[in-house]
C-alpha cells in the first residue's frame, strides 16, 4: 500500500483515539492489541522505578535504555551510529563546588541549606577562630541578625548590608552572620538586590544550623571556623533517542517527535504518565504502524527527547546535529499530552499554518475529535 500524508495522519488519529480512551466494548482484536501495548508502554515510562524520568538522573537512563529497546523490537536503525542513544550535555549553570566546604569545631555545615555565601562578598576562604559579639580588629566577626536589627528591618538584606560596611570599617577580616531570631527570618536569596561588592567574605548563618552549631558555644568558647567557597560548572549528562526508518527512493523525510523527560524525583514522585508517557508510547506504536505499512515517499525519524525541563536543550542538541537539510524535511509532528481527553473531545493542533498541505489533513483523518486548531509555529511546547 502506496501511503501519503493524509493517511499518515489517519494513522496518527487512530493512535491518538486509542491512547486517549478505553479501547470500547465491541472492539476488534487489533484495536485492543494495539491499546494493550500503548497501556503498557505508558505503565512502564510512568513507574516508580524510573522516577519521574529527570533529565540526567538514573530514572532518564532506564526509561532511554527501554525506549531504545523498542526501537530495537521494531527493526528500525539508529540514527547516524551504532546505539539508538544520543547524548548531549545540558548546561544548567553553576552549582556549589565539590571541594567547597563550611565547618565550625569541625563540623560540617551544608552550604546552601545551613549557610549560604552572601553575593557581595569577596574571597573564598575564612579560616580562624571567633567569638559571637567579640569584634576584634583584623579577625573574622559573628554577628547576630538581631545585632544587626535586620530581624525588624523591612529590608533585612540591606540592613545586613549596612551592617558588613561598618564591621570592615572597624577590622573585621570576614563576616558571620548568624540567624538568632527565628527560622522565618532566613534569608531567600533567589532574587537578591544588587549591592556593591565589599572587601572580605560574608556568609549567612540560617536558624537551624545556628541552633545546632553556634548556640550551644555561645558565651563559651572561642568557634573555630574553616570554610572554603567556589562554584563549578553544573552539567548533566542526558541522552535523546532516536531511530531511523530508510526508505530506498525517498527524497524527504519526516520528524516525529515527543519529549520523554519529566520532574524527576525529588521530595515528590512525579511519575509523568501524561507529561509525557503517553505522547510517547504513541510515538512508539506509530513507529510499529508505520514500519508495517510501505512508506514510499518519506524516510522517518522518531525522536524521544530529553531536557524539555531545561529549555528544550536536548531538541536543540540533536537537531543542531541533524545531517538533513531543511529543504529535505518535509514536516515535523510533535506529540505532546496525549492521555488525557476531555467530556468534549477536544484535541489541540498547533502550526498547522507552517505548510500548506497540513491544512485540510485534520479534517480528512478526524476520527469523532471535536478539532482545536492553530495555524502559528510558535507557542506553547518544543514544537516552536
């Protein structure tokens, strides 16, 4: 069978009915057979022991490591290698060194959750011993957040501020603030304001670690004090996957595509059964569609990407390695949230405008779905 976009897009419709709804009383044997494995697919990419598929985490590997394995079952090739995996890098920014640290009497304090390194601060090292409330010339200072009235403050980093100004005016070598007020009063520092640098170190102390690690010496002992700060590159390593289906004559080819990536697993599971299994386990039985039926004119890629949390670095990645030309891709279909359809059947098509011949697909295919379109390639998803 000689097959062309408009019945690609039956196709496509067809996967799409069955992953949105329960395979009907009266069903023939096929549709079940394909509703069981688009069921299955989606129970295994959204279970626990792959935990919530985070970009660059141990779950992202299980789940490219299965989705690869598919690719495999169904006899497709890889794409311009010998593994199904494209690994690429995401690049998440800065994050706390490895070899950073913060003790007092030598004991370990989390910076970033017990201490954090104020912005305005300059140099990455105190090392010395202090006492809270005793300012010694040329030493390193401890200086209580109510010392400093930024407890009351309504500004209580510029009070901080203010208050780090004047301790080096009087000698101090580096600054210790520490929360003896109350947890609330820690510092969030996801948005600080802009201050002018200052000449020496500045830390902040929160209120639990000031309990556990400053308060039992108060009034004591001298605290011993060794920190060191730095940060370093925080990439993770990811990996798309991909799967080739040639075709002999074929002069185009088409790119279909879903995100595979989620949350991942933090203090919350996110399992991420529509965000995004389903639009993959689509992806997966469309490519099982597709393989069985002769598809003359196109060569196909299906793309399982990582990253969708991270700007989309891992569409970027791979299509910036991508051999096609523009002029040889005729389309790209980008699945997305496929498992969940509403009482009125509402299914969403984004960037039909992008090319003529999309236009009138839809209706052709429409399989009882009440049709949501959008003519721009722009907007909501990775599909701009």
């Amino acid at each position: 069978i000689r097959i062309s976009l408009v019945a690609l897009f039956c196709l496509l419709e067809f996967v799409l009915l069955i992953t949105t709804a329960r395979a009907q009383k009266g069903a023939d044997k096929n549709m079940l057979a394909l509703a069981a494995k688009i069921k299955h697919d989606i129970d295994i990419l959204a279970s626990d022991s792959l935990e919530g598929r985070g970009a660059g985490m141990h779950g992202e590997a299980l789940a490219a490591d299965y989705i690869a394995g598919r690719f495999r079952e169904l006899g497709l090739q890889p794409y311009k290698s010998e593994q199904f995996l494209h690994d690429f890098l995401i690049k998440e920014g800065r994050k706390v060194g490895s070899f950073a640290y913060f003790k007092l009497n030598e004991q370990n304090l989390v910076i970033g959750k017990d201490v954090v390194q104020l912005p305005y601060g300059h140099g990455d090292r105190i090392l010395g011993s202090a006492l809270p409330f005793v300012d010694e010339t040329d030493n390193i200072w401890m200086v209580s957040m109510k010392a400093a009235k930024a407890e009351t403050s309504a500004n209580p980093y510029q009070a901080l501020y203010d208050k780090a100004k004047d301790c080096i005016q009087h000698g101090a070598t580096a600054i210790l603030f520490f929360n003896d007020a109350e947890a609330s009063k820690d510092l969030n520092l996801n948005h600080p304001p802009k201050l002018d640098a200052l000449s020496v170190p500045v830390v902040f102390i929160h209120h639990k670690a000031y309990v556990n690690f400053i308060k039992p010496f108060m009034h004591k002992d001298w605290i011993d004090i060794d920190a060191r700060f730095g940060y370093e590159d925080a990439n993770l390593s990811a990996h798309n996957v991909v799967a080739f289906l040639p075709k002999e004559n074929a002069t185009a080819t088409l790119l279909l595509t879903a995100d595979y990536d989620f949350l991942g697993q933090n203090e919350k599971h996110y399992p991420g059964a529509n965000e995004n299994a389903s639009a993959v386990a689509a992806l997966l039985n469309l490519a099982e569609l597709i393989k069985n039926t002769e598809l003359h004119q196109y060569n196909v890629l299906f793309m399982a990407f990582s990253g969708s949390q991270y700007n989309h670095q891992g569409r970027v990645a791979l299509l910036n390695d991508l051999t096609i030309s523009a002029g040889h891709i005729s389309g790209i279909i980008d699945l997305g949230s496929l498992g969940r359809l509403n009482t009125s059947r509402e299914l969403f098509l984004n960037g039909l405008g992008t090319a003529d011949s999309w236009k009138a697909l839809p209706d052709k295919c429409n399989k009882g779905f009440v049709l949501k379109t959008d003519s721009s390639g722009y907007g909501w998803g990775g599909y701009s």
